[in-house]
C-alpha cells in the first residue's frame, strides 16, 4: 500500500477526519436519500399506485402536442420539451429562452399536463423553475430527488453546497486511502468485542474498502452534476461565448442548421417515435423539438443506454418531414471521448443503466456509503470520548442525523400514503419529515441515554417501514392481483422490500430480549 | 443480465473463499489454522478478477459496471456474515 511519512500520515488523518465531521452530517443526509432515490421510479410506481407499464410515447401522441401548439403563443416554439409524467402520462413545455435582468439565464413557456387520453388537464405559464414541481401523485419521489440534489436549497445555493460535500467525499476518499496502510491485509477483520475504537475502526475501514471505487465514482459524478450549471457552464459562456449562455448550448448540444423560418408543420410525432423504438429497442425517455413549427424544425429523442452499453443513445430527426437523420452525440458534432465520457456519467451516477439490478447494487453501494459516513462520525467521536466530554453533544447529533433521518423519511413515505388519495400530498410530504425530524430532535435533547434513542428511533423506522405496505393497501393502492395482472410486479417487490427490511430492523433490535431476555449489540455500536 | 450474474456470482464465491482463508481474520477470531498463504491469495484474487476482465474485454460496458459494483457489495456482506461469527480482540 502507499507508505507516508509519520508527519504526512498525521496530517492525512486530520484532513480526512475534518473533512469527514465538518461536512459529515450534510453529506450523510445527501447520501442516504441519494441511496433511495436510486428507486425514485420504483418507488413513484409503488406509492401512487401506477399501473400503466406501456411509455406515453408507446400511445399515440402526434394529436395531443398538436393541440398544445395551437394554444401556445408562437413566441414559445424555439423549444418544445415532451416527457413523462405521472402513471405514464404526457407533459409538454413549449418555451424559448431568456436572459432575467439579473443575468440568469432561463427557459419561459407553458408546461402542458395531458391525461391518458391526451386531454389537457392543467396548463401553467412561467419560467421552468415556476412551473415544474411536485405533483400531488409523485411528491414522495420529488421530495426524496429535490432532498438528494439540493437539499432543498434554492438554486444555485443548494447545488453547489451538494458539489461541495461531493468535493469532501471525494477528499475523505483519497486520504482514507492514503492513511490506510492494510488495505487489503484488513478487508475481512470485523472485530466485534474489540475497545470501542477498533470496532468502530474496522466497521469504517472495512465498509469503506470494498466500496471506495465507488466512493470515488459517485462523489465525482455528483459533484460534476452539482457544478455542471451551476459554475461550469457560465464559466465557459463567459470565456466563450461573451456570457451568451444559449449560444453555448446551441453549439455544444444544438443541432446547427441553416437557419429557415418558414412555416411548415411539424412531422408525424408518433411515426418519429415508433421508429426511434424500432431503432434503439426502446420507448424515447424524453423528446425535444427545436423552432417547432419552423421548416429547420429538428426533433431529438432520448432513450436508455442500449444493452451492453452504458452511454444513453441519442437519435436526430427532421422536425419538417419526420425523417431519421443520424444518431446524435451526446456533445458536439462528431462522437469524442469527452463526449462519450460525459454522456456516462448519468447512468455511472444513477445506476439506472441495466434496470433493477444495476439500480439494486447501487442501492446496496449507497447503502455502505451511508455505513461509512456514520461509522466515520462515530470513530471520530470516540476517539476523543475521554479528551473531550464536551463533544457529547456532537455525538447526540450524530444519532439524531444517523437514524433520525431514515426515520423522517419513512415517517414522510407514511404521510404520502395517508394524504395522496385527499389530493394534498405535496404539502403533508414535506411537513411530514419536518415534523419527524423535529420529534428526532426532542429525543435528542430529552432522552438521557444515546443507547436509548438509538434503539428508539431504529424500532420506529422498523416499525413504520414494515407497516407502509399495509397502509398503501387501506388507503386504496392497488392490491397484489392486481399489480400482477397489469404487469406491475414491482409494486409487490417493493412491498415485499419494505416488509423486510422493517421486520428485519425490529428483529436486529429486539429478537434476543424476546428470546434469550439479553439485548443485542447494535450494528452501528452507539459511542457510548 | 445473465453473464453479469454469473460474474458477480463467480467472484463472490472465490471472495468467500479468500474470507475464510483470511490469516488476519483467523487470528482475530483466534480460529484454528493460519488461514492462506500469500500466494494462494494472490492466485484466487486473480481469479476473482478473470470475469470483470472477461466483461471488459468482451466490451460489455454495462456487465462490467454490475460486476465491479456486485463485487464491492457482495465483498463487504461477505466481511459482515464473517464478523458475526465472533472475531474477538481484547
């Protein structure tokens, strides 16, 4: 392994300790929702009940954008962005783009809301920020996503916090390999009745051993995504373009073309999508159109990384005729490393490149990062137990956040359930994890014990986790027959999932007391 | 999704094997025996490493993704089902 100086070793460990407990908590809480927002889908489908498995683009649709487009002020046709919503609805956003006073640079239109028949539902006018948020069917995916992405925190503020505790990760991940002179000697040595310090020494060590690779992958996908618009993009505008945003996203995503303004009607939208299905072996995930109306009209469809690969396929049409270009890169003009890595990092960062499995070793991934960044707090905690008792408030904290956190979401997930058939789940979503994060809090101020809220806030998170599915059942979700009947196993995995995953927390925590009348040591040994 | 099981699968068993025949693992738990030896290791950890590079050659991008993320996960449930067999150290 790599041998330091004493000296530099020192200075390695304060860096990745600082690092840790400085950013640690925040980072936490990034990865644990990113952990379950792996399943956003999943769990979209399983919490609203959805069971349309075909892709609106699968249906007809041609009719439906066609309708829009009459309603929508030409003013609105540079762009047309077309995409699923809901139980495998339509949403379209007809808009052009602008530069505020301030100099931000955003996308202004009408965001159209279709039904299964292709009726328009809801149509709603304003910048993308103003118009795209959580509906009363998905609030539970949006919350978790909008958790993981910026932590609620309006933009840019909230991105960039995010990129930054990617940036620690990043740095906790290359000093832990640094300072970690037996990588490989101690990648199976889990002592379990060691001083406080191995034990939680070797949770750490060895968690975060096998999935550093991964450490290093996510931190800097994450980042990359948090920085992306954020600073990257007006860097380079400003560098490159005179800080015309759009032209820099014309020329680097565009599809130049000799400019022609003529009206012509745009072509058949179901024919472009039936053969982009034909020819990539999947429905479009999202479709633009450019100049919609326009004879230099271009459509672009996007699909999921074919098999075997990993890059996201993109396919260019003429908006005119509907006719099949060429496949497009996902950068530039011509297909570039720079691109192809680029195009990547989505499916590297998601997961979301092979269906259930890959999304399921993700899952698993994130769920050792979490282990890690908890076990990292506490080491760093005990460690100093006897130097500083100041610091119990600290190590209160780090309980809150630990099994606090899972603890508001799963409370959240039960509030979606109860107020989603009332059609005010976007308000009790949000309120639900506030309120149980509050409780968390109490606990951690009231409570005498950690061991004690510990066990506490663990038994209830295993306790509502295994009672979700009975209480989706109640509150009118579709039943198991039916899920099955339509093709939707995944409501009774994720059922199945859930039932498991909280019985076996109330089994780790309690079995032995019922058994033997002993309690059990907990695999996140509280510092105590 | 066949051939990234497989891999997963295959190298999980040789990671299996390489937990038990662990010499530092076997000291802490003070079981008897001095677990493998060095070059056993390295022989089986190459192994284990025959099918990401086999997924890799093959240009299956995705399967060598799931392998090396199956790996990591599977390794560190591997070190956990080991550590609750007791692996002591006063």
């Amino acid at each position: 392994m790599i041998h330091l100086q004493k000296e530099d070793t020192k200075l390695m460990v304060a860096v990745h300790g600082w690092s840790g407990i400085l950013l640690g908590l925040l980072l936490y809480a990034v990865v644990i929702t990113g952990m379950v927002a792996v399943f956003a889908e999943e769990i979209g489908i399983w919490s609203a009940g959805h069971v349309e498995t075909r892709s609106a683009f699968e249906r007809p649709f041609d009719q439906a954008i066609r309708t829009a487009a009459a309603r929508t002020p030409p003013k609105y046709y540079e762009g047309a962005d077309i995409f699923e919503i809901g139980d495998h609805n339509l949403g379209a956003f007809f808009h052009r783009h602008e530069t505020e006073p301030d100099g931000e640079f955003v996308s202004r239109g009408i965001y159209y809301q279709f039904d299964r028949e292709g009726r328009i539902v809801k149509a709603a006018h304003g910048t993308g920020e103003e118009v795209f948020g959580p509906r009363n069917d998905d609030a539970l995916s949006s919350f978790l996503v909008d958790t993981h992405v910026r932590l609620h925190i309006p933009n840019p503020w909230g991105l960039i916090l995010t990129g930054i505790l990617g940036l620690a990760m990043l740095v906790a991940a290359i000093s832990g390999l640094l300072i970690h002179r037996h990588l490989f000697k101690d990648i199976f040595t889990l002592r379990r009745k060691a001083n406080p310090v191995l034990v939680d020494r070797d949770r750490h060590s060895v968690a975060g051993t096998w999935s550093l690779p991964f450490a290093f992958l996510l931190a800097f996908t994450g980042s990359f995504f948090s920085f992306f618009g954020t600073i990257g993009v007006p860097i380079v505008a400003m560098a490159a373009f005179g800080g015309d945003v759009q032209a820099l996203n014309d020329a680097v995503f565009g599809n130049a073309a000799k400019p022609d303004t003529r009206p012509v009607a745009i072509g058949n939208l179901d024919r472009v999508a039936a053969d982009a299905l034909r020819r990539t072996g999947g429905a479009p995930t999202f479709v633009t159109i450019e100049n919609f109306g326009r004879a230099d009209a271009q459509i672009t469809s996007f699909h999921e990384p074919k098999e075997r690969g990993l890059e996201p396929q993109t396919l260019l049409y003429s908006g005119a005729s509907g006719a099949f270009e060429r496949v497009k890169p996902s950068i530039g003009k011509q297909p570039s490393a720079g691109g192809t890595l680029a195009a990547i990092m989505a499916p590297i960062h998601f997961g979301n490149f092979a269906g259930v499995l890959s999304k399921a070793i993700w899952f698993g991934l994130g769920f050792a990062m979490c282990y890690v960044t908890l076990t990292g707090l506490r080491l760093w905690l005990v460690r100093r137990r006897e130097a500083a008792r100041s610091l119990g408030w600290l190590e209160r904290a780090v309980t809150v956040v630990g099994f606090g956190l899972p603890f508001a979401l799963v409370a959240c997930s039960a509030a979606f359930l109860l107020t989603m058939p009332l059609g005010s789940a976007v308000f009790w979503t949000p309120t639900a994890f506030v309120g149980a994060s509050l409780l968390a809090i109490f606990g951690g101020m009231a409570l005498r014990s950690n061991a004690v809220l510990d066990t506490g806030l663990q038994t209830a998170t295993g306790a509502i986790l295994a009672l979700l599915p009975v209480l989706r059942l109640v509150t009118g979700g579709p039943g198991w027959g039916e899920a099955l009947s339509v093709g939707q196993p995944i409501i009774v995995a994720v059922d199945i999932g859930l039932v498991l995953a909280g019985g076996w927390m109330l089994w780790r925590m309690h079995a032995a007391r019922f058994l033997r009348g002993r309690d059990v040591a907990p695999a996140l040994q509280p510092a105590e | 999704m066949i051939m990234s099981l497989l891999a997963v699968a295959f190298s999980a068993a040789i990671i299996v094997i390489l937990g038990r025949g662990d010499p530092k693992r076997r000291r802490t738990a003070k079981l008897a025996g001095e677990g493998q030896s060095v070059r056993t290791r390295r022989l089986l950890s190459a192994l284990a490493c025959v099918p990401g590079l086999y997924c890799a050659l093959a240009g299956d991008a995705a399967a060598f993704m799931i392998w090396l993320g199956g790996c990591a996960v599977a390794g560190w449930f591997v070190a956990l089902g080991f550590g609750q067999t007791g692996q002591d150290l006063a």
